[in-house]
C-alpha cells in the first residue's frame, strides 16, 4: 500500500509546487505590466527577476549577468527546435527594435537556450543570424542554464514524444531589463510588436 | 454474395446521394511556412482548411521533412506547451485556420533548410475528403502570416 501511494504523494506534492511556482510567476508578471512609467524599477520587482548567471555566447564567449549591464536587455527563454512561439517572439523584438528607431541601440536582445543539449553555441549563431537583430544567444551546461532560468522565474521541462524526439515546455515571456540589469517589465505573445515598441520608447526617454 | 452486392449498391448509392448533397468540395487555401533559421532542425507550416460538410485531417506529410505532425500549442499560465494532435475537427462551413500560437503542422527532421521564397508539397489527408496535396510558401523567419497574395 505504502508503495503504491508514495509515487503519487510525491507527484502531488511535485504538481502543487509547479503551480504555486507558475501562479507566482504569474502574479509577478501581472503586477509589473500594471502601467507605470518607469515600470517595476524602484520596486520589489525589480529584484526578484534577474540574478547572477555565467552562460556562453554564439561564439563561445563567457557572458555574465554584469556583461548585460549598460544597456536596457530584452530576454527571451527558448529552443532552435521551437517553430512556433520562439520565433514569433524573436521576430515580435525585431519588428518592434525596427519601430525603435536609432534607439534600438540601447536595447539588446538576449535569447537563452532551455535546451542545452542540442543548442550549443554553433547552433544557436546559425540560428540567431535569420533575425533582423543582433541577438546575444546563450547556452551554458545543463546547470547554468537551470541556474539562469531560476534567477528568471523560468520554468522549463523536457517533454518526451514518439521516436525518441521531444519538445520543451517552457515560460514564454520577453523580460526587459534596465541598464542597471534590473528587472522593468515584461511581455506575452499577447503584445504586439507595436506594444512593445511603444512601452519600450515610454522606458526608454 | 448478392446480400454482399446489394450492401455495396447501397453505399455506392449513399455516397453518391451525398456527393451530390455537397455544394462544393473541401479546399485549402493560404498555406505558408517560416524560413528556417541556420540548421534548424524543424519547420513549422500554417494554412486555411474549409469545407461544406464535416471532416477531420487525420495526417500530413512532406517529402521536406522526415515526419510531419499536427500540433497544438497550449498556454498554461505562461508556459508554452507543445503537443502533437491525433487529429482536427474541421466543422461544416467554417474556416479552420492553422497560425502562429495555435495548431501547427510541425515539420520535424527537416532534409534542409527553408528559404524565403521557395515553396514545397504538403499533403493532407482528410478522413472523408482523403488526402489534398497543397504549395506551401515559405516566409520570413517568424513570420505572422502568409504573405499578400502573388
């Protein structure tokens, strides 16, 4: 009897703890795309998204979270294999960096693998040059990149499927990131290009 | 066997009557992909699929890909969650249209990259229509929609 209900016990307890994570997530997002001219800056959120990260860029460079510092950074969690929402946020940024203006070059794009195993660097630097920005790509060994995703508040799970293939579940959200590496705000699929070009011209000036 | 014969008449009969009922056929339409970035390994394409009587696409498949899959993608909170579809429902007289953020065709194991510009052969296979072969145009990386008509 014991054997058969510890597994579930244990799953039970592992999906609560999932969806407090996920609902926290949530609230934190929904608290910060509250319309406020300097967004989270000067408030609790603004540290309670980000944090100390050692990853590898597109060439293989080491970047650190102090590396983002001086810019205003948009960071996106994702995977090469991902044909659907990774690209449509990549190209979302493009797009909205294109509405920028001579401003895009205050502001960074920075896509960061949830899929180590395949995305290595060499990868990632194929990938990233189809979009229309320069994009600092990362990957990192399988505990950086949980270490970085933790700082973010980003849940990632691998997903297995037929054929031994599998995609990943992953938080999509665009984190904007001030030039002190605060946390400032965030955006959904639900933002247009327009959207996040308009608040990020109202951060911005 | 002429129990056997009759049956068979009956259907051919039913079929018929019901080929007739149908004031058009099943068609597919606006069928795009996006470019794949560098060596991406998967692909993804969106179409338009309408019909005058219920149907349900079954399978795809792509002499570009290795395998080809309809997907759905789902948001929890604000997890995006892939999963493959045994099938999709097209209702009578609606438009079911596959975009960005919703059901997909996932083309997986890609034989090479695809470029901006070109187009390739997706087939279809519909439960009652049987299998539609379309001309997918392919896109920029990421794009939202299929480009204005050429």
């Amino acid at each position: 009897m014991m054997a058969g209900n510890l597994p579930r016990r244990f799953f039970l307890v592992t999906a609560l703890f999932a969806g407090l994570v996920i609902l926290g997530a949530g609230a934190f997002l929904a608290l910060s795309l509250h319309e406020t001219p300097r967004g989270a800056a000067g408030t609790l959120l603004a540290s309670a998204i980000g944090g100390p990260f050692r990853l590898v860029d597109q060439n293989g460079k080491t970047v650190t979270d102090a590396d983002l510092k001086g810019k205003w950074s948009l960071v996106y969690f994702g995977y090469t294999h991902c044909p659907d929402a990774c690209p449509t946020a990549l190209n979302d940024i493009a797009i909205a960096l294109d509405e920028l203006g001579p401003q895009r070059n205050e502001v960074r794009p920075v896509f960061v693998t949830v899929d180590p195993e395949r995305d290595t660097p060499e990868v990632l630097k194929s990938y990233v040059t189809a979009f229309d920005a320069p994009i600092l790509a990362l990957s990192g060994t399988p505990e950086e990149i949980a270490q970085a995703a933790k700082g973010y508040r980003v849940y990632y799970a691998k997903h297995p499927e037929a054929g031994g293939d599998y995609s990943m579940d992953h938080s999509s959200v665009i984190y904007v990131m001030d030039p002190e590496g605060r946390f400032t705000a965030s955006f959904t699929q639900e933002n247009s290009p327009e959207e996040i070009a308009e608040r990020l011209k109202k951060l911005l000036s | 066997m002429v129990g056997r014969r009759l049956l068979a008449v009956a259907a051919c009969l039913v079929f018929a009557s019901a080929a007739l009922a149908q004031t058009g056929q099943l068609e597919v339409s606006d069928a795009w992909a996006r470019a794949t970035p560098g060596k991406a390994e998967n692909g993804v394409a969106y179409l338009t699929i309408r019909t005058p009587t219920p149907d349900r696409l079954v399978s795809v498949s792509s002499p570009v890909a290795k395998k080809a899959e309809l997907h759905t993608m789902e948001m929890a909170g604000m997890v995006m969650k892939m999963r493959p579809l045994a099938g999709l429902d097209i209702p009578a007289g609606q438009s079911v249209t596959l975009k960005p953020g919703g059901e997909h065709i996932m083309l997986m194991g890609l034989n090479g990259p695809l470029r901006e510009g070109q187009s390739f052969p997706l087939t279809l296979t519909f439960e009652k229509a049987g299998a539609r072969t379309v001309t997918v145009a392919v896109e920029k990386p990421g794009a939202a929609g299929p480009a204005p008509q050429r």
